[in-house]
C-alpha cells in the first residue's frame, strides 16, 4: 500500500491548482499529495483550497531525479500537470514507469505522446501499467464522444461508424501555460512540426500520403450544411484528431467493435458567421505572439482566465457517426470551462478510475476510450444522444 492514492505534479500550475481545487472536493476519501519544487507556492495553494480534503506537500524538481523516484514510489497513480511536455515531462514520465506507478496527463503535444509510445510502451505493458496521456479538454471530449456517438450507432442500426464528425463550439481564454506549449512546439524545428502535421503520427501503423480527403486536418472556412452553420479549422484538432484514430486503430480489432479499420475522424470548429469562421481560420504568426507574451498582452505562463472569465466559459461538442448506409447518430456534450475548470475535471476523474479498478485493463499508452471507455462516460455524465 502507497502512501498516496493520487499525486499532482505540477500543483503550483494554473491547471494544476484547479486539479488541486476539484480534489479538494471530490477525492472520494483518497489520500493525495500536491508537488512541485517551490515550498512556499505549495503551502500557499493548499491554504487556499476551499474542500474539506487537505494534501500532502511533497517537493520534487525535474532537475531532481531522486525526488521524482521517491514521489512516483509512494503513489498509485500521477497526475502530471508540468509543462510543456516535451521539455519538462519526460523525467516524471520515466520515474512512474520505473516504479510501477500508473499515469495521466494533461499534454496536448502529440510529438510528446508520440515519444511515449515509441519508447516506453512495451515496457509499460510488461509492467501492467495503465499510462494514458492527454486526459484533460484535449482530447477526452474529442475521444470519449467519438467512441459514445459509434457505440450508439452500432446499438441503432447494427452498423460500424464508417465515419465520425466532430463540431465543436467553444467560449474561453487560454492560459499562459497553452500559449507556452504552442511557442515550444513552433521553435522545436522541421522534424517537430512534420510530426505534429502528420495526420496518424500515434498509429500503430501509420498510413502514408496520399491521405483521403476526410483524414486530413480543416484548413479552410466552409459552410457546412449538416449542421447549418459556417465551421473554421479548430486549433486543438491537430490534437484530437491523432488521439481519436488511435482510439479507432486499437479499439477496430476488438470484438463487437463500433469502428472499423477504415472509419475516419476529423473535427471543426463551429463559428456563428462567415466572417467568424474567417478569422477563427487565420493564426497570428509565432514571433507575433511571442511578442505580445513579453508585451502583458497575452497572459505568461502560470497564469490564465480569470475565475469570472472561467464562469462564463463554454463548450458544446457535437459528434456525428455515420454508417456506410448512411444512417446516422448525434451525441452532444458539453460544459463549463473547457480549457482548465473542465480539464480539472477530467484529468482528476480519470485518475479516479485507475485507483478504483473501473478501467479496460489495457495496458500500455492508451488513450481515455481505450483505457476507460463505457466507465469515463459514466463518471462525467455530460455526453448523451442529441
């Protein structure tokens, strides 16, 4: 027996201090600790915490590799809110494997996962591990929406989803720590942007160009008439989109599946207007934003949306399966918050459901319908048939 049910590495973090926030309240009588480097920041953010559940301070550092042995050896499972991933996440990453302690994350980095992948889940399957990146906003709504909509189809018609749409409509601001990984991403060089714009760099056995026009990402505003509305590329499907089709690779070989090998995902942002869905499509260069960040015009990392701003953020996602007959299901979720309220939400619940045993037992680096599926759905309660 650990010492700690859950860990939240990264607690000082914007997000990470909501994940602290949300378990405050709702650890279900787990032990949990709150970890980062700086001891002072620590005690301020569980002094702050408004539940009745308390953590335990631990102080670890990335630069510390025995101080992430001793943390990942005492916990069942981490919740690793440090990033960006791909400069920060690795040595945490490698402690909890080393130690045998389950994983989930909040990345949105698919180079990050991708390294997961390649390296670590052999050996995370030997161990009988259950490490599931990008659990937060990007990419449960994406992934657990997409398994739900095929799910329903298949128990409607009798038919696999031979293809899933995803629309979502969303109201918030994004956090320094978003912006951060962004600019990380762009300054990593080719070979991590060829990555990030390979369509099935997380498969299995990744296809190769020339993609099918349904599998490659949205780049341009176009009315859509499904929905009625004029949709733009959506900034997180560069994300989503490789979650989800692993999810399909993975999940098409299993009995009684909802996909098939061949079924596709892709996902747009919905804008109210032709002219929205204009802007929503243009990207303000990097050395732009990099100089609004140093300007105070875009938040710097650690800090984001205000607790008003959060109240009044949004998202609606509606996913469409649709047999290869044509027949067709729509399941819609939605909530607060989506990027970090929401994301508190997930990540924790996810976590929830390694330490009580209602996961898939698959084993490995999963995805959160691979590894929690039917039971995620259950504990969010926000994805039903439209």
């Amino acid at each position: 027996m650990r010492k700690f049910g859950i860990s939240v590495w990264g607690g000082t973090g914007f997000t990470g201090k909501l994940i602290a926030e949300y378990l405050s309240h709702n650890n279900k009588g787990v032990t949990w600790a709150l970890c980062g480097r700086n001891s002072n920041r620590l005690e301020e953010v569980a002094s702050s915490l408004t539940g009745p559940s308390k953590p335990t301070i631990v102080i670890g550092d990335v630069e510390n590799r025995s101080s992430l042995d001793a943390l990942a050896a005492n916990t069942e499972v981490m919740i690793a809110a440090c990033g960006p991933y791909l400069q920060l996440g690795i040595p945490m990453f490698e402690s909890c494997l080393e130690h045998k302690t389950h994983y989930v994350d909040i990345n949105g980095e698919t180079p990050f996962v991708k390294k997961l992948i390649t390296d670590y889940d052999a050996e995370a399957k030997q161990k009988q591990l259950v490490m599931v990146p990008s659990c937060g906003f990007d990419s449960i709504p994406s992934d657990i929406s997409s398994y739900f909509a095929a799910q329903q189809l298949l128990h409607k018609t009798g038919e696999p989803a031979a293809g899933i749409e995803g629309y979502f409509n969303m109201k918030g601001q994004l956090s320094g720590g978003t912006i951060a990984t962004g600019i990380a991403l762009e300054e990593g060089g080719f070979s991590i942007m060829k990555q990030v714009a390979n369509p099935f760099l997380l498969s299995q056995s990744p296809k190769r160009p020339p993609y099918r026009e349904e599998e490659r990402d949205v780049k341009v505003p176009e009315y859509c008439e499904r929905i009625g509305s004029w949709t733009a590329p959506f900034f997180m499907a560069p994300i989503n989109t490789r979650i989800v089709r692993r999810s399909i690779e993975i999940l098409s070989s299993k009995p009684d599946t909802p996909f098939t090998a061949d079924t596709y995902y892709r996902e747009r942002a919905v804008a109210g207007s032709e002219e929205e869905a204009v802007r929503l499509t243009q990207k303000i260069p990097l050395a732009k934003r990099k100089a609004l960040v140093q300007e105070g015009k875009l938040p710097s990392q650690g800090s984001g949306p205000s607790e008003a701003t959060r109240k009044a953020s949004t998202f609606t996602a509606h996913t469409i399966a649709t047999s290869s007959s044509g027949q067709s299901v729509q399941v819609v979720m939605s909530g607060g918050d989506p990027g970090y309220e929401e994301t508190a939400r997930m990540v924790s619940e996810s976590a929830l459901l390694i330490l009580s045993g209602s996961h898939n037992n698959y084993f490995g680096i999963g995805t959160p319908a691979v590894a929690f599926g039917d039971q995620l759905t259950h504990a969010l309660g926000n994805v039903k048939v439209a």
